[in-house]
C-alpha cells in the first residue's frame, strides 16, 4: 500500500458568526493561501480535490460548486464532494492517492452554521417518517443520550462538567478557539439546563468555520514536509439509523472502526475526538480504549469551537500536527457523522524517523 501523509493542515478562526456567503469561500480562501505558503506550492501542483460541507446547512443546492471560486477556474481541477463532515472527503482522497492516480490531495470542508436554526437543520438527518415527525432536534437527542447514561450509572454531571473544564483549559493556547480559560467545574454546575441533563458548557457552541489539509504520498511528502504525519490507518463505519434499536449510551461504529486500524494497540501521545457534547467524549474514550496516559483533545476539542461539516477534518488536522511539530510520535483522531454518534471514522496517525 502507498505510504500517504498528512503535510499541511490550516483552518480558519472559530466564531459565533461570520458575515460571508454560506458557500464558505471567504473563509476558504485564507486557509489555501497558508498551506500554498507553508508548503512552498501553488494550486497547480494539487492532484486532487475533495470538499465536506452541506445544502441544508447552505440553503442552496450544490452549494459547494459556488465554493470552488476559493480555488478558482483556471487551470481546469480534479474535484470531488462529500455531503457530510470533510473528515469522510480526506478518506475519499485517501483512496484517491492510494490509486497512485495522483500524489497530492487538498482536502477541506465548510459550513456556516448561523444561518438559519442550526438545532432544525440538523433534525433534517433524522429517519423522514419515524423519528423528524416527533420534533426532536440535535440537543433533545443528545439530552435523552446523556439521560440514559446517567440513569445507567456510566457517568455523573460531574464527570461531563470535568470533561468541558479540561477542554477550556487546553485551548487557552489556541487562539482560534471560541471557549478558553481555566473554568471550576463547581461553578459549571450551578449553571441552568439548556436540555436536562445538558447544560450549555456540555454543548458545542455554534461557529461558522472551514479547514484544509494537503495529503501526499511517498517521496512527495517528504519533499513537503520534514516531518510528515503517516496515515498507518484509516476506517469508518455507521450504526443503524433506528435510535430505539441501539444503546444510545454504546458506540458500536467507533469501537469497530478502532479495532480495524488499531489492531487492539491503543497506545497514542495523542488523541482528538470529535465529541460534539461532554457525555460523548466519555462514550468515546471506553468505545477506543482510550488509557489515562493518552492527551485527549489538546486543542480543546469541539466543546471549544464546532463548526459544522469541518470539526472532524480539524480533528484529523490537530492530531498531524502534534506529529508534525514533534508532539507526538503517535496519534489517534476520530470524527463522527449524524446524530448521537451514528457515524464514526478513525485515523491513526504516525511519525518516523
């Protein structure tokens, strides 16, 4: 199998709201300039293109052709689009340059999620004749997920309250990110519900965001970068889309998808985990097997900045470049997909000497 490497990763600053078209070019733009820049290459020497965001989200159809002015019409690319998080566009170019077609791939993804009531789109994902006519939206979902765990005695307020105090910690670096700063976990929990059991700092804030991440493969990657992030593993699966057939408080498609590229070695410097909401990153550390000796999300996670169709290509992102700067030898990233952890992917992630 061709060896393939993350070299470059940028994304754009997390906010409450941008004031730019839903077809994140605004936001795209700055981000493909930093990697030309970093890594000493123009649009031209991009292979392939593949781009994670969402008409719903844009309240256009094929909202991501519009995106393609962030690269521009000349020369003529080679491009490609999935209708979810860009996490699952990186696996599509993954596939692109294990081909050997090309040796380079620019993937990145977008959304805007101020516009329009981002809690009602999102129950567009819902089963249309089952489960969207009932109402529920993405919080009312993840309430009744965090419920079942609490009523099981898998986790208390407090250990979710920890969860989002560690996070605002480790992001106080990260200058990009919405939530940041030492937070007391008491003073967290005297704060109201904003869906019982949730409270706000169990929420992923809504932010409008894009990211990028330049893949190659081979000599090519090292000629881009010094130290580049070997991609040793990637895999994705998906739960059934009927809630009431599944424990909502179990995810099965993240323990499966590690197993598949872990081999059962769960021994990581690193890991970043798309956890949209406190409850799911403890979900997640059991399903992944995940050890006390294991960073988990350094950059602060999604709980510090979440923007729609990017959050798990950013995850993929952080956890190349702890590599890629020297921070870690060995990294996991995750990125789901869907409601309460539907659809998980899993990349491991390595540097050599």
């Amino acid at each position: 199998m061709t060896d393939i490497a993350v070299v470059g990763f940028a994304h754009a600053p997390h906010v409450r709201e941008t004031f730019g078209t839903t077809n994140g070019v605004e936001m795209l733009v700055p981000c493909f300039q930093e990697l030309y820049d970093k890594l000493g290459i123009t649009k031209s020497d991009i292979g392939f293109w593949c781009s994670g965001s969402s008409d719903y989200l844009a309240g256009r159809a094929f909202s991501f052709i519009s995106a393609i002015d962030a690269i521009g019409a000349v020369p003529p690319i080679n491009e490609s689009h999935v209708e979810m998080d860009a996490a699952w566009a990186l696996y599509e170019a993954w596939v692109k340059l294990v081909t050997g077609e090309v040796d380079t791939a620019l993937v990145y993804g977008f959304g805007k999620s101020s516009a329009g009531n981002l809690r009602r789109t999102l129950s567009l994902q819902l089963d249309p004749y089952l489960v969207a006519p009932l109402g529920v939206d993405s919080l009312a979902l993840a309430g009744l997920q965090a419920r079942m765990g609490l009523d099981a005695g898998k986790w208390t307020d407090r250990d979710m309250a920890e969860v989002a105090a560690r996070s605002y910690a480790t992001a106080k670096d990260n200058a990009k990110s919405q939530r940041s700063g030492d937070v007391d976990v008491d003073a967290l929990l005297d704060n109201p519900y904003v869906a019982d059991p949730l409270r706000k700092h169990d929420c992923a804030p809504i932010t409008d965001g894009a990211a990028a991440i330049v893949l190659a493969s081979g000599d090519r990657a090292r000629e881009l970068c010094e130290n580049p992030a070997w991609i040793t593993g990637i895999e994705h699966r998906a739960d059934s889309p009927n809630l009431g057939a599944v424990d909502l408080t179990t995810a099965p498609s993240a323990r499966a998808a590690a197993q598949a590229v872990t081999g059962g070695d769960t021994a990581f410097d690193v890991a970043e985990l798309h956890a949209p909401f406190t409850h799911q990153e403890l979900i997640l550390r059991e399903e992944l097997g995940l050890g006390d000796s294991t960073v988990i999300n350094p950059s602060g996670g999604p709980l510090t900045g979440n923007p729609m169709f990017a959050a798990g290509l950013e995850r993929i992102g952080y956890a190349a470049q702890a590599i890629m700067d020297g921070r870690a030898g060995r990294a996991l990233a995750h990125a789901t997909s869907g409601p309460v952890l539907q659809q998980n992917l899993v990349a491991v992630l390595e540097g050599r000497n």
